[in-house]
C-alpha cells in the first residue's frame, strides 16, 4: 500500500505512529501540550483491540506501563514537563528492571506548571532524569512532524531491542503545528521478547521482574550490564545531522524543534559567506560525545542554542573538554519565547566575528 | 501403608526461602493464596505483583511469575499486566501501609474501573519491614517507633477502615476483612480468598480480601498474644465480616 502525504498535526503524527508500529497498551493522564495524543488513542486502541486506559494519575500511568511492559507488550505513556516529573519514579523501575516501553514527552515552558508555551527546558529532566540510581532514558528529539513518526518508529524499537525505557523528546511546538509528513510502515524487524516475558509459569520455571537485589554484586553486575547497552545502543542506534560541518568555523549546536529555525539562519549565514555549520543530535542520551569531540577539533567556536537556560550546553562542554580549547557561546530562551531566524542570524554574525574575525584578524563578512 | 494428608502447594516454590519474621500471620496468608491458585488450576497462568514491604521477596516463595511495583503502584503495575494479558490472572500481595496509604488512589481507581484482579491486603496497623512506624491502620492509643505515647487523634487523625471503605466502589465485586487467629478463621480466610479470585476468574469485578493479621516482632508480642489483639481490640475497630458479595449473587 503506498502511503501519502497528509497534512499532519505532530501530536496526531506521534498517536498514529504508535498504532502502526503495533503499540499494544497505551496508558496516560491528559496535560497540554499533547492531549491530543491520548484523545486519538482512546478511540484508536479499542479499535485496534488494544488496551487503553485513562490513568487516574502519571504515577498510575508510567506503572501500568510497567505492568503492561513486563508482558512484553509494546507499551506507551505520553505527557508533558510538570507531569513527566510525577513518572521519575516509576521511570528509575523500569530502567532497573530492564523492560521496554516508550515514553512521549512533549515539553511545556516551565518550572512548575509554568505554561504551555513550547520549551526545551525538560532536556535535564529528560537526559539526567529525576529518578533515583544509576541508569538512563534513552531519548531521542525529532525537529519535524515526519521526524516525530520515524522517531517514534525507532524508539519503539530501540526499546524492544535493549529491553530499555526509551523517551521520544518533543515539544509544543512539534506537538501542536501542522506540516505534510507521511504514516509510512513500521521499518523494524519485530523483537521477540518470549525468553523473559511474564506470561505466566506453564511448562517452565516461574519468572521474576524486579529492581530490588539483595546481592551486592549481582546489583553490581546488573548495573553495569545496563550501562553496557547504553554504550551499544551510542555505537548502533546514534542518528544525528550535519550540516555544512566540512570546512566550517562556527559549529551551531541545537536540537529539537529549534535546530530547524537555526538551520534556517545557518543557511543564510553560509549564503552570506560565513564559515557556519551545524550539529543537531537526534539521540540525546547517551549523548555523542565522540562525535562532538571530534567537530570540535576542527572549528574555532560553537555556538550551543536552546529553548532553555542551558542544559544540553554542559554535555557539549563536557564533550569536547580534553578535545580542543575552542569558545563555547550560548544563545538560549526560556520560558517559550521562540526564536525567529534572523534573531539567530544576529546572533550567528556576532560569534562569528568575535571568534573567527579575532583569529583571522580579517573582515569576511 | 503412609497416606499423604498436608503437602505444600505446587503454587509455592519447592525452593522456597520464607522471609518473613517468626510467628508472623505472612506465612498463613501466602499459603492460602498458594492453596486457592492450585484448587483454581489457574497457578500457570497467574501473574503476581510483589509490593515494596514484608512481601517485596514474594517470588521467593509463590512459584508464578512475577513482577515488582513500587511502593503503593502495585495495582497501577496489576492494571498494566491485565489489560494487556486479559486472560491471565493477575494479584496483588500488599500492605496496609501500600495498599491504603501511599497507594490509596492507585487501590481507589484500579477498584472504581473494576479492573479484573485480585487485592490481598495485610493488615498489621504498622509499617514492619521498616521497624514499627505508625501507619494508616495504626489505632488509637497503639504505641509504634513513631507513636511512642500512642497515637493521638489530635495529632494523627483516626485508622482508615479499608473494607468500609472499599465496598462502597463500584466496581469491586468482593469486598471481605479475615483474621487468621484460629483454625476456623484460617479457613473461612481461605474461602473469601477463593471467592475474591472467583471475581475475576468470572469477569464481575475487583476481589478484595483485608487480613487483620500479626506483626510480633513490632508489637513485641508473643504469636499468641498477637492473635489475642487480633481477636479484642483490632476487630473491634476492624470489624471481621463479607463487606460486598457480587460473586455469589452472580
């Protein structure tokens, strides 16, 4: 069947994804930006016979994830910022005990309830998380409506493969705008997931799912086991984009929603005769750090840009700290007050100048 | 000619490790779920969900699959493996501190939707595994580490009555407060037991079964002084009895 273009709202784009990716149970409380989301899988999932259920609360909803996930199920939540804190919790047990399921995380302008103005200000809460003990989200932010149907695509996949939570990182902005994107086939392969799933004790021994470890060093090991397959999935499942990085003298850093508006201002930058290029990681956690190390060599500066106060800033910082000694500006905003592209652009041209003129010593602008 | 007239339950491991202090009612509780599980037939297709609390290490003995909740999410944790798995059967093993504290709303809601599990709920009034602290079963007067004059109403309100309270939800379709303080109570706690998995084995509802049962240890009490309070001043507040019967009535 071919599949077309449809004029697509991203919460939508997210919600239809999950069905055709096979999501099984979908569990979650309403909050802005991304009602939308749980409106269509009411419908949707019972039409599917799927199991949907409205979560008296994100507590109730991240554990009925759990439950549903320890099936082996694809399993689903979706919420937002001052909700997604209520899941750290039950976040921190699933990581613990190894079972897939996809969180969507549509961030809102924050802290507290702050407002449903898009905002990337959950990058921290996302990538270090609010949960307790040593484990990650894998997550993973899409920048268009078609990225946040492949996005959720792969973090479907991703989870079943490494038996991980995976966090699908969006934004207002993503959730509520319309664009044409296509609902393309599931591309994966399917996991099984019959070796460990809980399906009930016939003809083998009983199953246990559990965080709780009362030998030190079977803890120990399990720990590190799970952070081996953080470093696999850096190794086989990291996507990200450059552009213009080749010869490039300022490196624009940004992800999500954001880097598309900077690109947009990278184009005209490049179109105006600066050296600029950018890196948007797609996989934030684990985040690429090589990959930046690397670009970091060969530029004089980058310039990190957020919807935020600085959060993904510090992992570029941490990234390319033995790699170069190169200045690192920030341009950042909170609470939702986007960016247009020639306030970037402004923005671009004075780094530039500050870096590279310094260096140079010439006027290429 | 010997005749075998006691065995464990196959739904309890042949490895199994107790974890549970001495003379403590846990251990008739398990085995009588255990016991309702095989008389069921439904042990191979059963899915536990182990609390945070005395029962946290239930897989150390229930020989059915099982998974982990955190503390008082249990049945959020049981309404994520049904929906997903209608036909298995799937209970929850918690605490009152678990099942009518932290995790009130989660027990609430998972009742008011009449989700198809079973609730074993033991009461002891204090939270054990963490050395006798006050809980929301706690009695007035009761001496615990954090009630050292005994609890006062004016500074920590009254116990929460979970069966009255439970049997005005809708959706659950058994409602029943046991003891385990004599042979006969032991057994009249099994057939409430069997009646709370008949609920959703037959698809009408919620089973739930509250057991006033023994904390020795924290109330420093020898068992049989133990069930002594469970039969005078706990089931004076607690009153034992069937709070809602949607079973026999089906």
């Amino acid at each position: 069947m071919k599949r077309e273009k449809e004029l697509l709202k991203g919460n939508y784009a997210i919600a239809r994804a999950a069905v055709e990716a096979g999501c099984q149970s979908y569990f979650a409380y309403p909050i802005t930006p991304q009602s939308e989301i749980g409106e269509y899988l009411s419908s949707a999932m019972p039409e599917n016979g799927r199991a949907y259920v409205a979560a008296e609360s994100e507590v109730a909803a991240i554990n009925m994830v759990l439950g549903a996930g320890a099936t082996g199920v694809k399993a689903m939540t979706s919420s937002s910022s001052c909700a997604v804190s209520l899941m750290q919790e039950g976040l921190s047990f699933i990581a613990g005990d190894e079972i897939p399921c996809v969180l969507v995380s549509v961030m809102r302008a924050g802290p507290g309830l702050g407002y449903i103005y898009p905002s990337q200000g959950d990058y921290y809460q996302t990538t270090k998380g609010g949960g307790n003990g040593d484990y990650k989200i894998v997550t993973y932010a899409p920048s268009s409506v078609q990225e946040c149907i492949d996005l959720t695509y792969k973090s479907f996949y991703v989870s079943q493969k490494y038996r991980t939570p995976v966090c699908l990182l969006a934004d207002g902005m993503l959730g509520q705008m319309m664009e044409p994107a296509v609902v393309g086939e599931y591309p994966y392969e399917e996991i099984d997931q019959s070796s460990w799933a809980l399906d009930g004790a016939k003809d083998r021994e009983p199953r246990h799912i559990a965080s709780i470890e009362r030998e030190q060093e079977t803890l120990r090991k399990r720990v590190v086991k799970i952070f081996e397959k953080y470093n696999k999935i850096l190794e086989k499942e990291n996507i990200f984009e450059k552009y213009e990085i080749e010869g490039a003298k300022l490196v624009i850093t940004a992800f999500g929603s954001i880097a598309r508006i900077a690109k947009a201002a990278v184009k005209k930058a490049r179109n105006n005769g600066m050296k600029v290029g950018l890196f948007r990681p797609i996989l934030l956690n684990p985040f690429p750090e090589k990959i930046v190390a690397e670009i970091a060599q060969k530029v004089d500066g980058i310039l990190d840009i957020e919807l935020n106060c600085g959060q993904m800033l510090n992992d570029i910082k941490a990234s390319i700290a033995c790699a170069a000694t190169i200045p690192v500006e920030f341009y950042g905003r909170p609470a939702g007050v986007m960016m247009t592209v020639e306030e970037i652009y402004k923005q671009i041209e004075t780094v530039y100048r500050k870096i590279v003129e310094k260096k140079y010593g010439t006027a290429c602008i | 000619m010997e005749q075998l007239v006691y065995k464990k339950p196959d739904s309890i491991r042949d490895d199994y490790r107790i974890t549970f202090c001495p003379g403590c009612d846990h251990g008739v509780a398990v085995r009588l779920v255990a016991e309702v599980l095989d008389e069921l037939n439904v042990r191979e297709k059963t899915i536990g969900i182990a609390s945070v609390g005395c029962s946290v290490f239930s897989y150390d003995f229930f020989n059915v699959d099982i998974v982990e909740a955190a503390h008082g999410r249990s049945l959020a944790v049981a309404t994520g493996v049904k929906r997903s798995k209608p036909d298995k059967v799937v209970f929850t093993y918690q605490g009152d501190g678990d099942l009518a504290s932290i995790g009130i709303a989660e027990t609430i809601h998972a009742m008011t939707r009449g989700e198809k599990v079973t609730a074993i709920c033991i009461n002891n009034t204090t939270y054990g595994m963490t050395g006798g602290q006050a809980g929301p079963t706690t009695l007035i007067g009761q001496v615990t580490t954090t009630t050292t004059k005994g609890r006062q109403v004016d500074i920590s309100g009254y116990p929460l009555k979970i069966s009255e309270l439970l049997k005005e939800v809708d959706g659950t379709a058994y409602v029943a407060r046991v003891t385990l303080d004599s042979p006969s109570a032991i057994l009249n706690a099994k057939k409430c037991i069997k009646k709370a998995f008949e609920a959703q084995i037959k698809g009408i509802g919620t089973g739930f079964v509250e057991i006033l049962a023994t904390c020795p240890t924290n109330w420093k009490m020898t068992p049989q002084e133990a069930h002594a309070r469970v039969r005078g001043e706990m089931s004076e507040v607690f009153k034992p009895g069937v709070y809602k019967d949607k079973v026999s009535e089906a």
